[in-house]
C-alpha cells in the first residue's frame, strides 16, 4: 500500500511514521508513507494556501494548492476527471465526516494508494470537499486543530491491519471490536501480585476451559463497558 499524505506540517508526521510498527512496517516494503508539504504546491506568490472566507468569516484553504497537489501526486488530473481508479481513495480529514471506527479501517485495506488531506481546521473551500475528495473521516465527535493527529491515528489504524506488519495476525484477530466485542481481560507474571492473584483456569493449561473463560469474559467487559456495541 502507498499512503500520501498532504499537510502544511509535514515534520508533525515523522516521529510517528518513523517508528515503531509503523516503521517496520515500511522497511518490510508492506507500506510505503510518502509526505507532502502542501505548499510546494500553491501558486501563491507568498506560499499562502488560505484566503478569507466569502461573505465573511475566517480563513479558508483554497482549492488550487490541494488540486494541485494531489494531481501531483497521482499524476493526472482529478477534476474535471479524467480516469477512475477503483485502486486508490482520497480521504479528507474533518469533524463533519463518517466517524472512524474499525469496520470502516478496514474497509480501506482494500485501496492500493491512499491519499490523505489533512487540512489545519480552519476550514476548506466546498469545491475539495465535494470535488476531490472521495470520502471524508472524522476521527470522533469533537474538534482538534488540525486534522495531521487524525491522519496518523487513521495511519496507525489501517497499517497495523496490512497482513505480515503485526507478527501474530491471530492477536490482531481477537482483539477488541472483532465481532462487536471487547477484548477478554489479559493476565502476566507473577501468579501472585500483593494477594492479587491470576484466575486459575488461565494456569490450568486447558485449552477449551480458557477459551470458555475468555468468551465469557469478553462478554461481560463488553456488557459492563460498552454496551452500545452490543446492540449492533
Ligand atoms: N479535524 C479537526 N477535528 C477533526 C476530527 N475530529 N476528525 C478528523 N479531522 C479533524
């Protein structure tokens, strides 16, 4: 998978894509995250990208410098369109889109190419919303910003999915919200911490039982903590 991601702060991304599973995962060749400062691309003698609102009000990301670059970056012209490539997604991060959960994430392990816009939240012209982008991401019901934290929990999120980036795709198959469910509670050394002590049937090396105990116990998380998820 490609990921390009268009952002006027470029060097927020780095740390996070830099490390960890994100950046094994590039150096496995699973993924590849290419950044892009969105003002290489305006036209804009003094490199703005934003201009105040018609009919009043604050300022707003135009639509020539993000046209402009994700046309770069695809490498043809997005509007008025000259091809469909069912392979790719352009994504616009703002609070007004579909709310990120993990049904949606992996909807989008099927796109060979993401582009991300993730604007500062000030505002973006109408023509990128409804022109460029193809779907719009809202990480949750409230407001950051900027959308550049979206965009990498949303990275985050997708990547860790790619098959082979996480060693024990079996872990990533139980984990919470496979099946509407939370996770069942985890257990480690010691046995025996300040009296509080691992339930038996974990130590019992019983397979089935654990299994039993685990299913049981996903439940009732699920029912103590979320219960909205059960009613899905
Ligand atoms: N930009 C600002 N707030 C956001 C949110 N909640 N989700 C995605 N992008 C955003």
């Amino acid at each position: 998978m490609i990921i390009d991601v268009i952002t006027i702060f470029p060097k927020m991304f780095s740390p996070v894509v830099g490390e960890s599973i994100i950046k094994r995962a590039q150096s496995k060749g699973l993924v590849k995250i290419n950044l892009h400062d969105l003002r290489d691309y305006t036209r804009d003698p003094h490199q703005k990208i934003d201009a105040s609102s018609y009919g009043g009000g604050g300022m707003v990301f135009g639509p020539q410098p993000l046209f402009s670059a994700v046309e770069a970056v695809l490498g043809y012209k997005v509007y008025p369109p000259q091809k469909k490539d069912p392979q790719k997604r352009i994504v616009l991060f703002s609070p007004q889109g579909k709310k990120l959960d993990q049904k949606r994430v992996k909807k989008f392990l099927r796109f060979e190419r993401l582009v991300l816009l993730a604007p500062r939240y000030e505002g973006v012209d109408e023509r990128v919303v409804r022109y460029l982008a193809e779907e719009e991401v809202s990480i949750g019901d409230y407001v950051l910003s900027g959308a550049e934290l979206a965009a990498m929990v949303f990275i985050d999120s997708v990547v860790r999915l790619i098959p082979g980036v996480v060693s024990d795709q079996e872990s990533v198959k139980k984990e919470s919200f496979e099946n509407n469910l939370l996770d069942y509670p985890h257990y480690t050394r010691p046995e025996n911490f300040r009296g509080l002590k691992v339930p038996k049937v974990l130590l019992s090396g019983d397979h089935k039982k654990i299994e039993e105990w685990r299913q049981k116990r996903a439940l009732e998380n699920t029912k103590r903590k979320r219960p909205d998820l059960l009613k899905k």
